[in-house]
C-alpha cells in the first residue's frame, strides 16, 4: 500500500471509532469558574510568596506621590 492509502485507511478507522464530546452543561461552567478562580488565588499565593522570600513584600504604595513643585 502506497502511503496516501495507509493515510486513509488510518483516517477512516479514526473516525468510526471517535468518540463524540458530550454537551456543554451548568455544572461544567462552575467547574471551569472554580478552576479559573483557584488558579488565580494560587498564582497570587505563589508571587506573594516568593516576595516575602525575597524580602519584599509588594505594597500598593510604597510611597507618597511625587509632586510638581514650582509650576
């Protein structure tokens, strides 16, 4: 068999034995909501983390803003 009929042969076995993705439900959009908001609290713990480690940890503002003087 040539390599063009070996690919076909392959594609048309694949297909006959697919299987089909189940529908989309409400339970699978607060799965993906819960792993989207851990992943999220997780890679905050893990910066703040490694900032303390460093020592120094992150501050909103760590100073006063500068001001124009003179205008």
């Amino acid at each position: 068999m040539s390599i063009l009929e070996i690919a076909l042969a392959s594609q048309i076995w694949a297909r006959r034995h697919e299987k089909r993705q189940p529908e989309f439900t409400e339970s699978d959009g607060w799965k993906i909501f819960l792993r989207v908001a851990f992943s999220f609290v997780a890679f905050t713990l893990l910066i703040a983390g490694l900032n303390v480690a460093a020592g120094r940890p992150q501050m909103l503002a760590q100073s006063s803003a500068p001001v124009a003087a003179g205008r």
